[in-house]
C-alpha cells in the first residue's frame, strides 16, 4: 500500500478485511484485493491557498463529454490546395521534372482560383452565409443539400473576409464554406473543386509539360496508392479539422474512369480557357510513333510491326504535330493519347491478319508451314501466351483488390449516429483481419509493388509472364509485289463507320459486339486491360482511326481520278481556242 497516497489509512476493508488501499483517478478509495469502493477520498493540498482567503479546492469528475477542439478555420479551397500538392510532390518522387509543379500545376491552380473567383481577383464570390434550400434533385449524392449563398451578389465582400468572423463559422461542419460545395447549381456555375477535378487538372498539368505519363498511367499509380487520392484528406494538416458536410467532399469511395477523368479535364479546359498547349513533336514520348513502342512492348508484339504503325500514321495523317494539340478555339478536344495510340495498333493487325476469325488462322498455318528456325511470328502461338498471361494478371488483380483495405485510420463522419456505426464496424473489420492473418499465416493487405509503366515482363527472367516475341519475324505475312514488302491479307473489313450525333446517340459496342469476330473482340479486351478502360470505349477509338483512314484513301482516289478529267477539259478548251483564232485571222 502506497502511504503517500492513502496518507496512512490502514482501515481493513469491510467485505474482505483486507488493509490494501488504492486511489482511483478521481480520488477515491478502493480495495486492491476485491476492488470495494468506499466513500473516503483523497485530500488535497491546494499550493495555491494562503491563510485567510475564501478559496476552496474539490476534486470533481469532471464532464463526461469534452468539447471537441475546432482548429482554425479553413475554406474547402485550401484542402484541395494541400491535397494537390501532396499528388504533385508523390509524381516529383518518381521521377516527372520539377517544373510540371512549380511552373505549370501552380499556374493552372491560381488561374483556376482566379476563374472561380476565389482568390487573385477584386470582385471574390463570399459563402460564409447560406440559405438551406432542402434536397436537390440534381446533386450527386442523396445526403447533399442544395444552398444559395446568400451574399453571392455583394461584389464588394473580400474573400478573406469568410474567414475571419468566428460568429460565421458554421458548426456542421469543419470548414467555412462546405455548403456551397454542396449545392449543384454552384458548382455548375462556378466550376467548384472535386477530387476528381484534382487528378483532372495534373492530367492537363502533365500534358502541357509533355511528360511520358499519360492518364491511363497516372489512374494507374493512384490505383497502387503511390498518388494519394482514396483518403487523401488523412494528410491534411491537424488544426484542418473535418468534420460533418466536409465528409460528403473529401471522402471518397472508388478511382474514378478513365472517361470520367478525361471528360472532368475537358471541362477544365474550357473554363480556364487555356491557351493552345505547346504542340507535341515526333521525339515526344506521347506521340503515336514512340508511344506505340511501349504498347508492343507490353503486348509481346514484334518489333517490326512498330514500322506499319508509323505508316499507318502518317496514312491517317495523325503524323501532324497539329492533330495532338488541344487549342480552345481550334480544337477544344482533348487528345486520348494512350487510348489513340491503342486503336492504331489494333487497326494495323487488322490490315496485317484480317482479324475476321478466319484470315488470321490461315496465316498462322501457313506460317507454320515455313518456319523451320522458330523465327517467325505466328499469331497462334502469340495468342495462346497473352491469353494465358491475361487470365493470371486479371485473377491477381482481382484478389489485389479484394485484400485492398479501402477504409481510412481516420475515416469520417456525417454526424454522431454515422460515427457510431462507423467506430463499431471498424472495430469489427480489425477483428476479422486480425483472424484471417492467424488462419492463413500470411499478411491481409497487399504488398505495396514498385510502380511500372508496363503490365507484363517478358523474357527468361524468373517471374516473367513468358518468353518475349519482340525480335520474332513478319515474313510469314508478307510477300513482295513490284519490289514493294505488302501484307498478304489484301481484304479489310470494318464495321459502320458513320459517325452518331454524340449529344443524341451513345457507344453502340453492346448492339455490335456479338456480330464481331471474337479475335477483334479478344484484342480489345487486351488492350482495354493493359490502359485499363472498357472495350466500349477503346473500340469508338477504333472507328475514329478507321474513318480518318478510309476518307483519306477514298480523297486521294478522288483527286487521281478528277486530274485526268480536268486536263482532258483544259486541253479541249485550248485547242477550241486555238481554232476560233485562226478562223479568226482567215
């Protein structure tokens, strides 16, 4: 028993006997033995007291609940502010230039602030007061509420100015304006921020600096968590708090699409109104001729075939720096560059092995004929190696992402009901992870892989998906005419390439897919795996390419034929007037 703290109090205890005392944190007495509870409490010296005064100390419990702390008051923009750099700094880490941050993700932000009249402007919009309205048919979410700002026509409040009364500050939620994120029609009008937004302007970011990351490859590095965005709020300094409507902004559940994030980035284009981006040359790593090689690198196709790519490129006339740069004005499309490149890949195995479930075959046996060394390719033998490689690298990705832990170690809440739940089925998910690692002797979660611009690794090293056909020949498919190397196959067949009104009319693959031949479709879903989109929008792709192609070859077919008629016309209105001068002069 410890004097100091029981000040000698030697009593025994009145249900075991025992002399064992023990002082709670609130100061009373208990038995250490069987943990009796008396009413005796712990004296307390005040050092403060002098003789005389009419002070009085006591030892209270205190309140159960403590007032939570509120941190300083912040607005949604700085969040996002913090979050971009977070993603900017993660892509300085593997390697993009340090200019892509400081000298063009910078400018783009504050122009964006400047747009949106949140900062950098003498006319900001205020939000710290809004007017409930009630649900909004049109917001994203259920759980959003619609709200007009009340003070958003004073053009003569500053921004700052949201921030500075405290008496504004709201209390559902952390931040000062979380409303007006919340309200649809102001994020139509003003372009407000989102999460998708953030990867959508280091999208447009990445492509101004030319980098060699294209957005299937940044979706990519967030999907293996090397760019925060699932819970990128957590690395939100502490005095941020987030609570309440902030949970419905940051919070996020799932890696938004590749069209989504394309779509989010042309919207930003027109509502920066940026400039024309600087043009993307034929030594830019984004370009189709050197992008390609990447793509039949990952696919384990020959390397001569890059040569048909590029002649197919300048075929289509894609070859033109012009044709890759997104100008407002011009061309206020945004290029696909990955998912471009994809297409004209697949358009040339198609004008080399038909593709039409027959062709294809008949040049693999007829290769198979000839080839006494092994060194050419053959598409069977292609097929069957990717088709088997496919299958284990979608089954990993598979139980990748089942093993994936989705939820935050600080998640957040809507509101103390939402918090409950949450806290209880967190304590439960930890329980049952905590069993699986016992049951199975192994790690829940996922090892963390070193990023990598490729899904495959082909060769004879240990762990490659197969043995590479990188330097196998295109000879079985090929034969000279007129001293000119010409593919074998001489028919082509596509599909309807009239074009649909997109406003009007969407992606017609689920009407036309079972009429395709199941190699086409295979090599869709190949590549749709390796950029990671729907075949649905890899084959649109596939059409654009086909009709640039096929109007070129029919425009050129026309001009050849109207020469000879139009110098036949010349020649007979010359010698016409020819024959009035001389009668003329008889």
């Amino acid at each position: 028993m410890d004097d100091e703290h029981t000040a000698g109090y030697r009593e025994p205890c009145a249900q075991c006997a025992a002399v064992d005392w023990g002082v709670s944190d609130e100061g009373r007495f208990y038995c250490r033995s069987c943990h009796n509870v008396i009413e005796r409490t712990r004296e307390v010296v005040d050092p403060n007291f002098t003789p005389g005064s009419t002070r009085i100390s006591t030892i209270s419990r205190g309140s159960r609940t403590k007032r939570p702390e509120r941190g300083r008051q912040w607005m949604i923009c700085e969040g996002f502010q913090f979050i971009l750099r977070n993603q900017a700094d993660a892509l300085l880490r593997l390697g993009v230039s340090p200019n892509f941050k400081d000298d063009v993700l910078c400018q783009l932000w504050r122009l964006y602030l400047q747009k949106s009249r949140q900062a950098f402007t003498h006319n900001p919009v205020t939000s710290s007061k809004f007017k409930v309205r009630g649900l909004d048919s049109d917001s994203d979410s259920a759980a959003e509420s619609s709200v007009v700002s009340a003070s958003e026509t004073n053009p003569s409040s500053a921004a700052g100015s949201n921030a500075e009364s405290s008496s504004e500050w709201s209390l559902c939620s952390g931040s000062v304006d979380a409303a007006g994120y919340l309200s649809a029609r102001l994020r139509r009008t003003r372009g407000l921020m989102s999460m998708t937004k953030t990867l959508a302007l280091i999208h447009l970011a990445l492509i101004w600096s030319a980098e060699a990351l294209t957005l299937s490859d940044l979706l990519r590095l967030v999907n293996e968590g090397h760019v925060p965005y699932v819970n990128a709020y957590e690395d939100l300094p502490d005095e941020m708090k987030l609570e309440g409507k902030d949970a419905l902004i940051f919070r996020v559940e799932d890696v938004p699409s590749h069209q989504r994030v394309h779509k989010e980035a042309e919207t930003l284009l027109l509502f920066l109104q940026l400039p024309a981006f600087p043009p993307i040359s034929r030594q830019s790593l984004l370009h189709p001729s050197l992008l390609s090689l990447r793509y039949l690198m990952d696919a384990n196709l020959p390397d001569e075939l890059h040569l048909w790519v590029c002649r197919l490129v300048e075929r289509t006339s894609m070859a033109d720096e012009t044709l890759h740069v997104s100008d407002r004005l011009l061309r206020p499309v945004l290029p696909r560059y990955d998912v471009q490149t994809a297409a004209l890949i697949i358009v040339t195995m198609k004008l080399l092995f038909g593709l039409d479930d027959h062709t294809e075959w008949d040049l693999s046996n007829q290769t198979g004929d000839q080839d006494d060394t092994g060194e050419l390719f053959n598409l069977r033998r292609w097929y069957r190696l990717l088709q088997a490689a496919l299958i284990r690298a979608q089954q990993r990705r598979v139980h990748d992402i089942a093993r994936k832990q989705w939820k935050a170690k600080k998640p957040l809440y809507g509101n103390k009901s939402e918090k409950c739940t949450m806290i209880k089925k967190k304590r439960i998910a930890e329980q049952v992870q905590v069993c699986f690692e016992r049951l199975s002797s192994c790690p829940a979660g996922v090892d963390r892989v070193d990023p990598s611009s490729f899904r495959f690794c082909w060769g004879n090293e240990d762990g490659a998906d197969g043995p590479s056909l990188h330097q196998k020949k295109l000879d079985g498919v090929m034969t000279l005419k007129l001293g000119v190397l010409t593919p074998l196959n001489s028919a082509y067949w596509h599909p309807a390439l009239k074009a649909c009104k997109p406003r009007s009319c969407s992606s017609h693959y689920s009407e036309v897919e079972p009429t395709l031949p199941r190699t086409f479709v295979w090599l869709l879903q190949l590549f749709g795996f390796l950029l990671d989109v729907k075949p649905a929008y890899l084959y649109e792709e596939v059409l654009k390419v086909e009709r640039r192609a096929i109007d070129g070859k029919t425009h050129q077919r026309k001009k050849r034929r109207t020469r000879p008629k139009t110098q036949a016309k010349a020649r007979a209105r010359t010698q016409r007037g020819r024959e009035n001068k001389r009668e003329t002069f008889n």
